[in-house]
C-alpha cells in the first residue's frame, strides 16, 4: 500500500482541472467543502478524508476518460479542490509535529 504523498506526487490530471482546483483552494472551508463531499456529521482527519477522496477523484476521473455520461465536472473540481486543500492541510499539520518534536 502506498503512503499518501507518493499518491499525491503520482496523481496527473489535466492541466485545466488542476488549476481551477488550485485556484478554489483558497477558498476551502473544511467543513462545508466535506460535509458536501463524503456527507455531513463528524469531519474526518485529513489523512483519512484525503485516501476517501482520492477514491472519489478516481472514479471520476474513470468517468471523464470513458466519455461517460454520468460524469459530472463540477464535482470532479469540487473533489480536486478539497484534495489539494487537504494534502496542504496535512502537511502543515505534519511540519508543525515536527517542529514540536525538534524542539
């Protein structure tokens, strides 16, 4: 299984979905983003909402190459959005931990 940084570092998508996602990332609040997203109740740790959207982002993304009907762009970008938003979250989090145990 691998970490998820390397799935992060391997994840390619065109360029276009990537930086609309950058770009809504400024705006990300945690709560709303993931409350639409894997549905609403207790928020997930960033680890764990990260490896369920990936999943998410997946399909979607099997969706977008087979031209498939059910395809939604919206929450595709919705999806990368949260992913780029939380992959930034977890490694502030993780920087911090370190920081901490540095010291």
């Amino acid at each position: 299984m691998q970490d998820i940084h390397t799935i992060l570092a391997t994840l390619h998508r065109p360029r276009l979905l990537m930086r609309a996602a950058r770009i809504g990332a400024r705006d990300y609040r945690r709560r709303a983003h993931l409350g639409r997203l894997l549905g609403y109740g207790m928020v997930p740790r960033h680890g764990a909402a990260l490896m369920r959207l990936i999943d998410m982002e997946a399909e979607l993304e099997s969706q977008r190459i087979d031209s498939d009907a059910a395809y939604n762009l919206v929450r595709h970008v919705d999806t990368l959005i949260a992913i780029v938003a939380e992959a930034r979250l977890l490694r502030a989090a993780n920087d911090g931990a370190q920081l901490r145990v540095a010291t």
